[in-house]
C-alpha cells in the first residue's frame, strides 16, 4: 500500500528543500545551556546558544537537577498512568497549588506539555451554541484546540481591539451563549506582547471570558515573573491561563491550565487530553516545586535578561538590521527569503552562534527570520559576540 504514495512523499519533500524550507535538526552532545557543543548537523564544537526557550537560564540549575535527582529517589522514574486511575501523587497537588498561588488563580491542572492543555481546553467548556474569538498570529495549539471544538470560531487581527470588538458583536448578536477571547500573552515569533488590559474592557462590555497562552512570559515578565496579566495588572480579570514548564519555569517538559475553580474542575472530568494522557513525570513536578522557590528571589535573573534584550536589540539596530520592535527576550531579525535565512544561519553557526532560521509554515510566506532569543545565562560579551557575528554572516551572504 505504501509503495503507492512513496513517491508523493519524496516529491512533497523534494519541493520543501527546493523551497529553502527544509528544516534541518542540529543534535547537541551537551546539557542545555548559553553555551551547547553541536556534535552534528552543523559546526562541530561549542557555540553560543541564542535559539532556546531558556530564558532564565535554568535548565541546568545545579540546584533544580540536584532537586531532580532527590525526586528520583522518592517518587519513581514515571506513573504508569492516567490521573484519575492511580497517576495522582502528592507532588502532582502541591505543584498544582502553587501554581495557583503563583498565577493568582483558583486552581490549577496540570498536562504533559501546554500544547494538550490547549487541545483541552476549548471542546471542554465550549459547544455549538458558543463562540471563540481568537488572535490571528495565536499559536498552532490553541488553533488545533479550537478545531477540536464545536463552538463558532471567530479571529480578530493580531492585537487589534477595534477588529476584536467586531468579532464580539457578531458573536453577541448571533447569540452566542458563552464567548471566550483567546490570545497569546507573548506572540512567540514575533515578541510581540497582547494589550491585556484593552482585552479585558472589551471582555467585560461583551461578557466574555478571557484566556490567555502565557508560554513565553511566565517566570520573566512582569514584575514578580507572574507573566502578562501581572505586567498589565489584570491578574485577577483573566479567566484562564495556559503555560509549560517547558520555557522559563525549567525547560523540561509539562503544561497547565490555571483558571476559576469550576473550570479546572470541569476539565478534570472531561478534559480529553488530561483523562488519556500518561501524568507529568514526578521528577519534572518536583523539579519544578525547586524552580518555583527560585523565582521568589529571581530579580537578579530577570534584571540580567532584561539587559542582554536591551542590548541586543539597541545593537542590532544600530548595526541596520531589521529587528521587530519590543523589549521582550525573543528578537526576531526580518531577513524575508527562507532561503537567505537559511543560509544566514548556517553562516552563523560557523561563526559559533547557533541560530535557526524561521520559514514558512512556521511564519508566514515572505516573512522568514532568525528568532533569537535571549537568556539570563548570556554574558554582555556573549551578546556582543553575537551581534558581531550576526555583522560578519551579513557580510559573507553580500560577498
């Protein structure tokens, strides 16, 4: 049966390397860090690492490994398990309390990864007689969670409030029972950060909740590392948030959706993705209790990330690039033809800084970049080191 689409498949594959889109993986033959050695797929050896979600610099932390590897010994390797068959550990709760207490929210659930949090959430608490009005540049999970569900689907221009009051009028005088706005806290390819505040006036003249993918916020913005709602002091008028442990709080792996307690409630019974899917491994619940212990006193942390950005972005420009504009830690640089981004970044990696080039489907078609992204774990030579070489790669792509 195979060998009857075989060729489909190679020619489809033939079309995405003939396009620039290819995307290769690097494999590193080191811990995750500011500094990774690459062992194939590029310039073997150690390079600066600007293209991971590692924001914090923590997923090497002595003291959340050493936390990983008590949790080890006392909790067991994995469980074996569904939550509500025998999956459920007394770490599971505390780390779900604390990310209540953390987020400002009644409860909290937790996942395998954010992304089946999103494909949870939507089919969940909403049906046909509901509608969902969501961010164009969302991230691929909510809009797969939303495909999941029966509800009306409406999508407003990325963080444009008068388009989004259109779509809620349409969806009140459609009659839709239950209206849920659904937005990134963080657009992650563009560092982009939703107008939380607007969000929830609209919200509140519409009668809407309000959920919000905080993925690539949580830990490092906002005052107390709380994320969006706290940077835009709305915690307590967002009625849902989503997030990993994936990022900032660590870099492993694991989701949650922190929301009212009906909801989390609601979720627990019916919640498909949460009722299928093995439990979160207890060494990343434990490890993460750690991570949550060293954000309490994690100014410094965010202080160092919010200058390495700085100064990145003030570089870069003063250099000529076309760097999308913000103060948040992911730095996208407009290079437009996949194949040129490409390049650029192989040009990189040769010069010891590893980079990926972003292409279509993952931004749109026109629009490829290199999303760098900065860590507290970089130096200010770091830094430079990168815009200089960001400097030499422009100028071997001219030659």
């Amino acid at each position: 049966m195979f060998d009857s689409v075989r060729d489909d498949i190679r020619a489809t594959l033939e079309e995405i390397r003939e396009a620039g889109l290819h995307k290769p993986e690097r494999v590193i033959g080191t811990p995750q860090s500011a500094t990774v050695a690459v062992t194939s797929g590029g310039r073997p050896g150690e390079v600066l690492n600007f293209c991971a979600n590692n924001y914090l610099g923590l997923a090497d932390n002595p003291e959340i490994v050493a936390a990983a590897h008590e949790a080890l010994d006392r909790w067991g390797y994995g469980m074996a398990s569904v939550r509500f068959i025998c999956g459920t550990q007394e770490v599971h709760k505390e780390l779900e309390a604390r990310l209540s207490a953390f987020l400002g929210q009644e409860d909290t659930i937790l996942y395998s990864s954010c992304f089946d949090a999103n494909g949870g959430v939507f089919e969940t608490i909403l049906d046909a007689e509901d509608a969902v009005i969501s961010d164009a540049l969302n991230h691929a999970s909510i809009i797969d969670g939303i495909r999941l569900s029966k509800a009306r689907r409406f999508r407003y221009a990325n963080r444009d409030m008068e388009d989004l009051e259109r779509r809620l009028k349409e969806a009140t005088e459609g009659g839709a029972r239950r209206k849920l706005i659904v937005t990134d806290g963080v657009f992650s390819m563009d560092g982009y950060v939703a107008p939380l505040a607007d969000i929830c006036d609209l919200a509140e003249r519409y009668d809407a909740m309000v959920m919000v993918d905080d993925s690539h916020a949580v830990g490092f913005v906002g005052p107390g590392g709380r994320g969006t709602p706290e940077l835009h002091d709305v915690m307590d008028r967002v009625d849902i948030i989503t997030g990993t442990l994936g990022k900032a709080l660590g870099g492993a792996s694991g989701g949650y959706v922190a929301a009212r307690a009906e909801i989390v409630a609601l979720l627990r019974q019916r919640s498909r993705p949460y009722l299928f899917s093995n439990t979160l491994a207890p060494v990343i619940a434990a490890a993460s209790l750690k991570v949550l212990d060293l954000l309490e006193s994690a100014g410094d942390l965010r202080e160092r990330l919010n200058a390495n950005t700085a100064l990145f972005r003030s570089r870069m420009t003063e250099e000529g690039f076309d760097i999308l504009p913000g103060d948040h830690a992911i730095a996208p640089v407009m290079i437009g033809d996949a194949a040129v981004a490409g390049r650029m970044a192989e040009l990189l990696l040769e010069r010891g800084v590893y980079v990926i080039g972003f292409s279509y489907p993952v931004v749109p078609q026109g629009q490829a970049r290199i999303r760098v992204q900065l860590s507290a774990a970089h130096s200010t030579e770091d830094v430079n080191r990168a815009v200089d070489a960001f400097v030499e790669a422009r100028a071997a792509l001219a030659a």
